[in-house]
C-alpha cells in the first residue's frame, strides 16, 4: 500500500479519548457472534470490501454507504449501516459515525479517521477487510482441525457414561441375585457405577456453578490473568496460544503500521484490542520504555512471551524502516506454524481417542461377562 503521509493528524490531540476505553472490543470475538452488542467479523469482512471497493472505483462516500447497507437483510445489520448512512449524510464523517456506534472497536475507526485525513479512505478500508479476512481464515483452519478429534471424544464420553449409568447397574442385579464373589476387576466397576449413580448430580451442580463462576469473572482482570498464564504452562497448548496472539500481534501492527499510525498510538490501540495478559501488559509497559527512548525490539525483548526470532525480526525491521513488510513476514509465520501443529495434533488425536475408547469399553465388557463365564463353567 503506498505510504500514507499523517503529518496533519500528528499536529493534533491524541484521538484515543477516554470514553473510548469503555468500549474496548476483544479482538479472539468469534466469527459468528450471538451477543446484541456485536457484529460478526464476516460482516466486517464483507462491509470493509464492498465500501472500500466502491470508494476506490470513485463512488462518493454516501452513495456507497447507501449501496453497502442495501445488501444486508437481518433487522439488526440493517438499523446498524442505516443509522451510519444517515450520520454521514447529516453531515458527519464515517469515522466518526463508527466511533458513536458500540459495534467497531477503536482500531477500526482510528483506522478510517487516518484514511479520511489522507484521501486514502478506499485504501484502508480495503486493508481492514484484509485483516478480518486473515483472522476469519485462521480461526476457521483452527476450528477445523479440532471439531472432529472433540465430537469422537464426545461421542467417548457419552458411550462410557451409557455403560457406567445402564449396563452396569443392569448386570450388577444380574450378579446380586446369583450371588457369589465377583473377580476384582468385576467388582471394581461395580463399585465405580455405584458411586457415579450417587454423586452424578453433585457433579452436574458442580458444573453448573463452574459455568456461571466463568461468566461472572471471565472480564475481570484476575481472571483474565490467572487464564493466560495457565493455558501458557500447558504442555502443546501453552505453545499453540502464544503463536496464535503473536500472529495476530504481527497482523494488528502489519495494518497499523502500514497506515503510518504513530508507533506508541498503535501499541496502545494493539493493547486495547488483544485482552490476553502477557500482550496486554507487556505492551504497557513497553510504551513507557518507547517514551523514555527505548525501540520497540529492546522494549520488547524484556518479556518472555516474545520469542527471540520474533524480537530479532522487529530489530532488523526498525534497522531498515520496513516494520510493516517485516511484521506481515511475522504474521503469516506464525500463522502456518499454528495450523501445522494444529492438525498435527488433530490427526495424532484421532486414533488416541478411538483406541481409547476401544479399551474403556473392552474393559467394561470383559469386567460384565467374566462372571458369567464363571457361573457357566461352574454347572
């Protein structure tokens, strides 16, 4: 994208005001969102492309956004794009029609605002449906990879829970009224069942509680943290989830800084999108280093969560002055690091669950009818 000179928006107040901070959007939102107070990134994706393509081919703004509302259907995007359209027409700007509204978040219309300063609204609109498009792809790859190694485990549980709670108990009566001692094995899973079928709904209350603590606590702060640093010690999933934030670190600051967004307004606007502790703390503390003189890589390299390659690109990337190509560079490797291991994992999954599940129940079966066997012999 050709450079974007912001010279007059520099001049200016820091528009990152406080009444912005309150209406922070989490930057893991799903694709599909079922909150009120959400539009999905596919919508995103689609609003960006199609406004930005009309813009570039020399439809004014209005007209565009007119064009770009007429495609959505659903009650809610259409009272949404219809209430942008007709700001802009009263007079006021996208960028600040989009601030008004809950659903954007500060890096998009900070975003708009420097390409309306510019004359390079099309440019950076077209760039914004990129990113959505990028994150969209990866979430998809991710999820693709895990759904069906998650549906056989389900399907595991629910098989072994049918066994505990119906079979069981069925043969457990059989044997009561035979009588007559049952090999170890037997009698352990007789023992085991009868202990499920006791505290099964202490369980379910147990789960219950810990679904409504979650969403109680889950924007709290301690939460946030507590959460981030388990998942990071986690064996493979620590790894994973800390590629997955520096992609989308790398993608974030690749369009940030590809628009000329001033360093330290761009780590604040990363900081308020990407929620997880490690990034949202690390890049804190890094503006305050970058005020006092530091560079982004040295700021940076202090905080373990950042990979030395990843410090060491961002170090040459400020040498020769192209953050942007160095930070896309960065994005797309982590990208395809993070779906390798992905569906590396998924396809070494498969057969651990099945054959998992091939011994629970083995085991189940063998434990119900070598009693029998027993009995029979025994005549």
């Amino acid at each position: 994208m050709p450079s974007i000179d912001i010279s007059k928006i520099q001049k200016k107040k820091n528009p990152l005001k406080e009444k912005e901070k309150a209406g922070l959007v989490d930057f893991l939102s799903k694709d599909i969102s079922f909150g009120k107070g959400k539009l999905s990134d596919k919508k995103k994706e689609g609003f960006y492309n199609e406004l930005g393509t009309l813009i570039r081919s020399g439809i004014d703004i209005r007209s565009a956004l007119e064009l770009t509302a007429g495609s959505y259907t659903q009650k809610k995007d259409v009272e949404l794009f219809s209430s942008v359209q007709k700001q802009v027409i009263a007079g006021k700007s996208l960028s600040e029609t989009m601030q008004a509204e809950s659903k954007f978040s500060p890096y998009e219309y900070y975003s708009v605002k420097i390409g309306e300063e510019t004359g390079k609204l099309g440019e950076v609109l077209g760039e914004l449906a990129k990113y959505y498009k990028s994150k969209i792809s990866q979430q998809r790859k991710i999820i693709g990879a895990i759904t069906y190694p998650l549906l056989v485990l389900f399907t595991s549980f629910a098989a072994v829970f049918f066994m505990i709670k119906f079979v069981v108990p069925m043969f457990a009566d059989v044997f009561k009224r035979f009588g007559g001692k049952l090999p170890y094995i037997t009698s352990l899973i007789v023992s085991f069942s009868d202990w499920f079928d006791r505290y099964i709904y202490l369980m379910l209350v147990v789960l219950v509680a810990i679904v409504i603590l979650y969403f109680i606590n889950r924007n709290k702060f301690w939460f946030k943290k507590g959460v981030a640093l388990l998942l990071l010690r986690i064996p493979i999933v620590g790894e994973i989830t800390r590629k997955v934030y520096l992609a989308r670190f790398a993608n974030t600051m690749r369009l940030l800084t590809e628009t000329n967004t001033p360093l330290l307004q761009a780590l604040e606007l990363v900081r308020q999108m990407i929620t997880f502790y490690p990034v949202e703390n690390s890049l804190r503390l890094a503006e305050k280093d970058i005020l006092l003189g530091s560079s982004l890589s040295s700021a940076l390299s202090k905080y373990d969560f950042y990979p030395a390659k990843f410090i060491q690109m961002i170090k040459i990337a400020e040498e020769v002055n192209r953050l942007e190509y160095f930070f896309e560079q960065l994005a797309e490797q982590y990208t395809e690091e993070v779906e390798y291991k992905t569906n590396a994992i998924s396809g070494l999954l498969e057969p651990l669950i099945i054959i998992f599940l091939g011994l629970v129940v083995g085991v189940i079966l063998i434990a119900m009818y070598l009693p029998m066997f027993q009995m029979s012999s025994s005549f």
